[in-house]
C-alpha cells in the first residue's frame, strides 16, 4: 500500500507505506532513533523511495514510473 500525503510533519513530499507482505521494514527511524523490525508501515520522503521493479528484468522504468503514478492515492 502507498498513498501521497504531500507535506507533512516537516517533509516536503511523503508517502504514508506499508510493505507488501507484512513483514516489518528491516530499520525505521522515529525521531533520532533507528528502530528494528518492529513496524511494517511507516512515512517517508519521496526521494527515499524506489521502484519495486528490478532494472535488470527488462521492464521500461519510464512506464512503469507512469503506471505507479496512476496507483497513487
């Protein structure tokens, strides 16, 4: 899951995410803390994130980037 937020609590672009498999995200900063494995949803800065698709497999990134923009909310 992942939705826009926009500015939000000091980010100029954040993104609300959660994983995929709910599993947690392996590290996750609260404040000036790194936090382990204990959440697996999280806000984060736009320039932090990646796409899911490997560069390798062959896929066009400009279109997948354009189709990821269509799956935000």
């Amino acid at each position: 899951m992942i939705a826009h937020l926009g500015p939000f609590e000091g980010k100029e672009d954040a993104y609300y995410i959660r994983t995929a498999t709910g599993r947690p995200f392996h590290q996750v900063w609260d404040g000036n803390d790194l936090i382990r494995g204990n959440s697996d949803e999280c806000v984060t800065d736009r320039h932090k994130l990646r796409p899911l698709v490997d560069d390798k497999d062959g896929c066009d990134l400009e279109d997948e980037v354009e189709r990821t923009d269509e799956l935000v909310v």
